[in-house]
C-alpha cells in the first residue's frame, strides 16, 4: 500500500519552520545566560555548544525546506545537486561541535590557572594592603605619642622614625646613619649597644646625649622583628633637657641655701666671739693713759677684730643675712660718682664707657652696697682682660625681662632696672660659670682673690630681691646683668652708722639684757653700767618676763637677743608690751635671718645693733631708743 505524501511534506514543513524559531529562541536565552556572567567559562562553552547545534538545526531544517520547495517545483534534479552540500553542513556542525569540547578543555585550564593567578594575587594585594594598614596604624599610634620613636637595623641605619623625631630633627631622611645623624660622627660610636641589644631579647633603658643636635634623652631600647622578619631596634627617647637643666639649677639653688644657711650661721658664732674682744678691748683702751705700753697692743687687736668683722660681713653679703641701708635710688648716678674710683682700679690699657640710661626707674636699694656690686663686677671684668680691652657698664629700663636667674633659676618677671656690666676679655667656661658664686671658688692665682668677691654680689643681689643673668663665652668676653626690681617693698634695714669714737656718757635708766650667750650678756651689762645705767639681765626669754613682773615699774628698755633657744626676741618684745605698752626695745643679733624678715622686726620704726659692736655704738643705740625712738 502507498501511503499518501502530503502529511509527510506537510510535517516536514511545518516541522524544520518549528526548528528556525526554536533555535532562534534558544540562542537568545543562551547569550542572555552568558552574558549575565562573561568570566564563567562553562557558560561560554555551553553557548558555544548550543550555537553549533542550532546552527546543524537550522542548517538540517533549511535543507528540509529547500528540498520541499525544489520537489515541489519539479526541480529534483536540482536537489540532488545540492543534498551532498547538505550533508557536508550537518558533518561541519558535529565538527564544530567536537571542537567545542577540545576547545573547552584547553580554555578550561587556561582559566583555571588564571583563577589561580587571581586568588595569588589577590592574596598578595591582600597581604600588602594589611601591611600598608599595619604601618598606618603603627605610624598613627608613634606619631600620637609625645616621645621620640625611631628604629635602626642591624646596618645602624635609621628605618623609621615619627613626626616628633622629625620634629627634633629636621631634613632627617629614611636610610640615614644613626652615628652621623644623631651623633655627628663619621664612625659607629664604639660604645654603642646596638649589637647586644639586637643580639639578646630583653628591653634596655639608659639616658644618651645626641651630639649632632645637644639634647639629652632618656631612652628605651628593645630588640623587635620588623615587618621585612628581620631583628632591628626599636628607640623610644624622651628628650629631658629641659628638664635636667632645670634640676640642675634647683640643685644649685639649693646649693647655694646651703651654703649660705652654713655662712650665716659660723657668723652668727663668730660675731657672738668677736663681740666681747671687742667691748673688752674697747673698754681697756678707755682705762689706759695714752702712753701706756699696752695700747698699741690692744689697738692692734680692735684693728684685728674690725678686719674679722669685715670679713664676717663678707660671709654674711653671700648669705643674704647682713643689714643693709635701703633707700629711693638713681643707679645712673650712683654709677656716675663711681667712674673715677673705676678708673683708677683699671688697668692703663682698660678703657671703661659708662652709659646711664636717661631716665631710669629708681629701685630701693643701700648705695654702698650696690656700689660694692659694681666694684666687685668691675675688678672681676679687670682681671679678666690682663692684656687690655674695654669695660662697658651701662643702665636700663626693662618693662618685661624674658629670662631666668642665672644664680638661683628663677623666671625674672615685672618691671626692673638693669646694670650691665660687660668686658671683652678671657671668658668663662661651662664649669667655670656654674661655680662662680660659690664662697671662695676662684681661678685666680695664689693671692690674687679670695673667691668671696662674686658670692657677695649674689648674696648682695638677692637681698634686695634682684637677680642675675650671665652671658659668657671663652676668649670672647663676658657680660653680667643686675636686675633690680623698679617697684619694691623695704629689705631689711638698719638705721645705724657706728660711732668710732668711744664715748661713755651715758643715763640713769634701768635696762633689762637678755642674751643667751653668756660673754656677750657679760660684756653688755658691764659697758651698761660703766656709763651709769642700772641693769637687769636674763639668759633666756622666760628668766625674762619672770623678771619684768618683779620689777614692771623699773624697767625702762629691754635689750634683747633675737634668735635664743626657749622664745625668740620678737616674742619677748610683744609679750612684754602687753604689760608695758610704753616699753621701749633694741634687737641685737649676730645675723640677719628669715626669722627677722619674716616678723618685720627691722622695719624702719624699729632699732638693731648687729654683732659685734664695741661701747660707742651700744651707747649710741641705747641714748637713741631712751630719747623716744624704739
């Protein structure tokens, strides 16, 4: 039986005209799911693969219709013509195919070990993105830190270092040579403890001096593994310099109490075993004929116990326990009556230029005092400039110095008046101008100095509240600036001038000795009564009051020590005028000290005769206080 041919034709057409849409259809959804990830070799090779076998589809179906088409146009010669090419289409499809799959294969593993390279690299950008973190997180935490951080390797080169060390050192590069750098030497310091460090693990601290800069650091040095996992060490320095010199200048300063403390108090003594030779060898010279064999001898002595006595005012100058004079004073005037007796002190090849300031503030001060200042600066500048030069001292109005003490370190602040005296001669060292106040430091020749001179200045200065500041460097000259204060409170006065000549006049008053030291309560009470006075005497505060009770009426004057054991003079005096408010008073003392400065004892209403003291002066200071001053 023979089946009919349409159904076949008509499914053969409908059925290849199916596959064109189809094919077309699937390798649309085929880019679209490619495209959706172009790195995903599957998926190319499955869009490739899905193109070869649209395209033998496509192909197959088109060959299907074209032979329909041709059968039905009796053109089957033609088709016949055409089927082997037909067949070649489907065979270069399956070779597509296939080479697909070989292709594949290759691109597969290309990509793999490109996948490869990307997680590699991936991995190293991660690893050099943690270290670049790591190092901006190490440079944040260094460069937030107050202290100098800087690290070395085993080649003493500087690696690293945050902003403060190149705060310290400016220009200061990576790479650089820790000795040349910081120390300013060409070769490794030989002392250097960088191969033991780096060699052991334990931290190590100590304190270091960078010569290239002059700084003084406290510095840590610990041994660490740097990010290259070589050893290196970690520098962590704080720079005390500062610091240490301050330190230095309380030390100093406390120096300089101590000795002055120690001063006032062997003059205290002195002047208490001074005092009675004195009044002893006064009071002898008053009983002898002027020929007697015996007064040049004991002229001798009194001219003895002067020239200790002066030396002992010295002593007392640098401790700043001496009684000084003070008064409204013009410095430019002061030093204008100076300049002759300067002149004459300098050398012939000294030449000396004094400039006054115009209008200078006047300060408080005792003119023989500041005098001695000038002449001690001046004599001092003289020995410094043995082959000549030229001596400077000049005056002027500073409203607001901005320096410190150079003898006790402290910040000079508010108006001042400044004396500067300056010379071009030898110079000081360091270790010269950090002793030159000491009590008899001196780099002057045997006989040539006591080393008493620029302690008295100190000790001078600083009683009237002032201060000091040096400038010096060797062979290029020195200069000393004094600074008074233009706006000051009266220092301790003493109103006093001693009497050479010995007078015994005296009165018939009653007065009350109270004196701890048992020669100069002696010597006090005869030279008392030798002028006609009656006395009462007492050792110690207490024995005192007990004795003004019994003879309250009696008592006219009471002469007291000021320091003494059980009760202080100033104490005495105030509890003995709450029984006699009319009760007249005369301090004595060895010393001037805190105490008396602290109590206002020798304000200008009040009297003081300091030790030693011979009859004149006593009498003088007693018939002062009698005639109503006191």
């Amino acid at each position: 039986m023979t089946l009919p041919w349409w159904p076949i034709v008509w499914i053969d057409i409908i059925g290849s005209t199916a596959v064109l849409g189809l094919a077309a259809w699937i390798l649309t959804l085929a880019w679209q799911w490619t495209k959706a990830k172009r790195e995903d070799a599957f998926r190319h090779y499955i869009f490739m693969l899905t193109t070869a076998i649209c395209f033998f589809a496509v192909f197959r179906s088109c060959g299907h219709l074209v032979k329909q088409w041709l059968i039905y146009s009796d053109l089957r010669p033609t088709w016949e013509a055409l089927a082997p090419f037909s067949g070649a289409g489907n065979t270069a499809a399956f070779i597509a195919i296939f080479a697909f799959s070989i292709y594949f294969d290759n691109l597969l593993q290309v990509r793999m070990q490109v996948k490869r390279a990307e997680v590699d690299l991936a991995a190293a950008n991660a690893t050099a993105e943690a270290a670049r973190q790591g190092e901006i997180r190490l440079r944040t935490i260094f460069d937030g830190m107050a202290d100098v951080v800087y690290i070395i390797d085993e080649d003493y080169r500087i690696i690293f270092f945050n902003r403060q060390m190149e705060a310290l050192l400016p220009g200061i590069e990576i790479g650089a040579l820790c000795y040349k750098t910081l120390m300013g030497r060409e070769q490794r310091c030989k002392t250097c403890a960088a191969p033991t460090i780096l060699a052991g693990s334990s931290p190590v601290c100590g304190e270091i001096t960078l010569s290239a800069i002059g700084r003084t650091m406290n510095i840590l040095e610990i041994p660490i593994i740097w990010i290259n996992g070589k050893k290196v060490k970690l520098n962590v320095a704080r720079d005390v310099t500062d610091h240490k010199r301050l330190e230095e200048q309380l030390r100093h300063a406390q120096k300089m109490e101590a000795i002055g403390t120690l001063a006032g108090g062997v003059a205290h003594d002195l002047n208490n075993t001074l005092t009675p030779i004195m009044g002893y060898a006064d009071l002898a010279l008053l009983r002898l004929d002027p020929d007697a064999p015996l007064k040049p001898y004991l002229t001798e002595i009194r001219h003895c116990c002067q020239r200790a006595s002066e030396l002992i005012r010295q002593i007392l100058a640098f401790s700043r326990r001496q009684v000084i004079k003070p008064e409204q004073l013009n410095t430019s005037e002061l030093i204008g009556r100076l300049a002759n007796m300067l002149r004459r002190l300098l050398e012939e090849n000294i030449a000396l230029e004094i400039r006054p300031a115009e209008q200078p503030w006047t300060v408080f001060a005792d003119p023989g005092q500041l005098e001695q200042v000038v002449i001690n600066l001046a004599v001092n500048a003289r020995d410094a400039m043995a082959d000549g030069g030229l001596l400077v001292i000049k005056t002027a109005n500073v409203a607001a110095p901005s320096t410190t003490c150079m003898s006790c370190g402290a910040a000079i602040t508010g108006p001042h008046l400044v004396i500067t005296v300056e010379d071009n001669g030898t110079g000081m060292a360091e270790d010269v101008r950090s002793r030159i106040f000491e009590p008899y430091f001196t780099t002057k020749g045997l006989h040539k100095g006591t080393g008493l001179g620029l302690a008295m200045v100190h000790g001078i200065v600083h009683q009237h509240r002032g201060h000091i500041d040096l400038n010096s460097q060797v062979d290029r000259g020195t200069t000393f600036e004094i600074y008074l204060p233009a706006e000051n409170s009266p220092p301790m006065v003493e109103k006093s001038d001693p009497d050479e000549t010995i007078s015994m006049s005296g009165g018939n008053e009653t007065i009350l000795v109270v004196e701890d030291d048992d020669q100069v309560r002696q010597l006090t009470m005869t030279i008392l009564k030798e002028a006609g006075y009656r006395v009462l005497s007492a050792s110690a505060g207490k024995e005192a009051l007990t004795i003004l009770a019994e003879h309250q009426a009696a008592v006219d004057l009471l002469l007291t020590d000021v320091i003494m054991a059980d009760m202080d003079g100033k104490k005495l005096a105030t509890e003995m005028r709450r029984q006699r408010p009319d009760l007249r008073v005369i301090y004595m003392s060895g010393y001037i000290d805190n105490l008396i400065a602290r109590h206002g004892i020798l304000e200008p209403e009040v009297l003081f005769i300091g030790k030693p003291f011979g009859p004149a002066a006593l009498l003088e200071k007693v018939r002062e206080a009698i005639r109503g001053k006191g």
